[in-house]
C-alpha cells in the first residue's frame, strides 16, 4: 500500500477557486473520510488524487512520488464510483477482469485474481450474470471486486453508498470496513454522510467550503470539535447551540435570552460584549420537572429505541433525545436538564471552540 501526500494542493474552475490550499497526509493503511456539505470541494480533491481532475497549484504525492503529471492508470490507484460503472453487456466475472484484460495480464493470472477477490466479496455464486440481474448491494461489490484485483496502492471511494436503501447502506458499511480490515489497504473515501464517516474511519478530514475545518479521529472530532461547524456537522442529531451572554456581575453563569442563568465550570475568556454559545447534544439533555429548563414541545418523533423531541428554548429550537415512550404532545411545557459535563462553549463572534464547559463534578440543572 501507500502513504499520500498532499501539499498546498489548490484547484480553480477559470476565475472560480473551490480547492484552497489545501494540505493533509495520510498514512499506510489508513481509512480517510473526507467529510463535509455539498459543494465543499470534497469530490474534486479525490479526483485529483484519481488524476481526473487537473490540479491548478500545489503537489500530491503517492508513496513519497509526486504524481501530478500522471495520468490515472500511472497512478496505480483504483477509485469505485457512486454509480457503479459496470459494463452492462459483461458477466461479473468480465467486469471483475477487464482492466486486468486491458493490461495484457495473462489469462491465469486473470482468472486468479477475479476468483480471489469473488471470493473475498461473497461473489462467487454470481460470476456468470449481468449486472441487471444483480440488486444494488451486490453491484457495489462488483465494482469494489473490480479495483480490488489491481492491486493498486490506493483505493478511492467516492459516496459508493449514496445509492443505496438505508437498511443496505449498514450492512455496506460493515462490508467495506471488513474488507479494510482485512487487505491493509490505503483508503480515502469521500461522503456527506457524517455517520459513514464516524463509524468507519481511522481519521475524518472536515471540509467547508474549500478549506479544511479539523482533521482527527472520529471521537477526537465528536468531543473536541474545533468550532461551531464542526460541532454541528457530526453528530445525529446535531448538536444544539444556545447563544447567550455571561453574567455581568463577574460570575461563571451563562444568561440566555430569556434570562434562564446557566453555571460554568469557569468563567471563559471572550470579548467585551461576553457573547457565548452552549452547545449541548441531544442525547447528554434528559427531563427535569423540577429544577430543569423551561421549554416548550413542538415536535415528536418517536424512533422505537428513543423519542426524538423538537422544543424551544428562549427562542431557539433543540431537538432532544429521551426515553421511548413519552406522554407529551406539542405545545406542552417541560423542563429540561443538560446531564453531562460533555458540553462545549463558543465564542459567539468566531465560533471558535472554548474550553470552559460545565462544572464536571455537578453537571448543571438550570
């Protein structure tokens, strides 16, 4: 396998930059997610890894060459697509093999590697059809077996899953993580699916808007995001931000807008105005009838597991998750406690992350 290097890397459309400056490594065998909302650049910086994609400035290295003037096949990478890209009129025994075909590969050689990776991908009962009488599960392996048998330093994935039904989407998941775990391969993959990218990568790259955001392990990014779009980006249901101003009389106390107080752990250092935001997920908040926050309901979503409450508070929406079974109904008042000492506070006017949080031997009951 291979590390890949990635310096300054930058990509413009004409006068339109969408790529900027961009710089990471990622180390042998590892599985790298970039995650990150539409239009963040995320699939143009794997189609430049792939070679598909001119790159504008900076360099990419793949096992310590700089690749940029390769053309794909030079590369030795192999990249599975959304759509699958299987030849319709082949077998799946020809898909697996035609590029190894392409390569002049002998045909024992041919024949080795498909059976090996059918069989490593559960495809061996399925060699002789077409991939129109395959469901999209299995056509995804077939695309997975078909860069599998190149061997290739490093394999690109790009939002594979996206076509697929959220229960098939699990079940891939666990498949292609095995597979990881089982070839040692290099991996970067790309998705805006955060729960793909929390429950199957070594490291997560964050992305917005051309820039990195954070790069580190998923729980390194779950409990230490770097700012509030981070924070709000993993995590299902998102993280709730409460906005508010620290008291003026000097205390470690958050006021909200409608003059609920909230005690920190200590008093954070941020500008002249004291502006603050708490975030709070919706799992670490629990019902309090009698010291709790006050909020009113607005939404219920039972899960089966858990209930998924929308409610407001001073203003703001935020989603909750409690118990399964609850006897409430919108526009009914509650109160709501934050459990953990878990929760984050930003600065208000940059976002930044801060590192006052609440006081973790008492927790907090507004």
């Amino acid at each position: 396998m291979a590390t890949v290097e990635i310096a300054d890397l930058r990509k413009s459309f004409g006068a339109f930059p969408v790529v900027h400056g961009v710089s990471m490594d990622f180390k042998d065998g590892e599985f790298i997610i970039l995650v990150g909302p539409s239009g963040c650049g995320k699939s143009t910086l794997l189609r430049m890894i792939a070679g598909l994609e001119d790159v504008t400035s900076g360099t990419i290295s793949i096992d310590g060459r700089v690749v940029n003037t390769l053309s794909p096949k030079e590369r030795n990478i192999a990249m599975v697509f959304q759509n699958y890209a299987l030849y319709p009129q082949m077998t799946v025994a020809q898909n697996l093999g035609f590029s190894l075909e392409l390569s002049k590969v002998p045909k024992a050689e041919i024949a080795a590697k498909v059976n090996e990776s059918a069989e490593i991908l559960g495809l061996t009962p399925l060699l002789d059809r077409k991939p129109s009488q395959l469901s999209g599960g299995q056509r995804q392996r077939v695309a997975m077996g078909r860069a599998i048998v190149r061997d290739p330093q490093v394999f690109l994935f790009d939002e594979p899953l996206s076509n697929l039904d959220a229960n098939l989407r699990v079940k891939m998941r666990a498949e292609i993580k095995a597979l990881h775990q089982r070839l040692g391969s290099t991996i970067v993959y790309v998705t805006h699916d955060q729960i793909e990218a929390m429950t199957m990568a070594d490291r997560i790259v964050v992305l917005r808007s051309g820039n990195v955001e954070q790069i580190g392990t998923p729980m390194e990014l779950f409990d230490y995001p770097k700012n509030m779009f981070v924070a709000g980006f993993l995590g299902s249901p998102a993280m709730n931000f409460l906005p508010g101003k620290l008291a003026a009389d000097g205390s470690a106390t958050l006021v909200l807008s409608n003059g609920e107080r909230v005690a920190l752990a200590r008093r954070p250092e941020v500008g002249d105005d004291g502006g603050i935001v708490l975030g709070v997920r919706p799992q670490d908040i629990s019902l309090d009838p009698e010291d709790g926050t006050a909020a009113t309901v607005k939404v219920i979503e039972p899960t089966g597991a858990d209930t998924h409450v929308l409610v407001e508070i001073a203003g703001q929406e935020v989603t909750c998750v409690l118990d399964a079974r609850l006897d409430m109904k919108p526009g009914d008042h509650i109160r709501l406690s934050f459990r953990t000492p878990a929760a984050h506070f930003f600065d208000a006017e940059t976002e930044a992350r801060l590192e006052a949080g609440f006081n973790q031997d008492e927790g907090h009951k507004a």
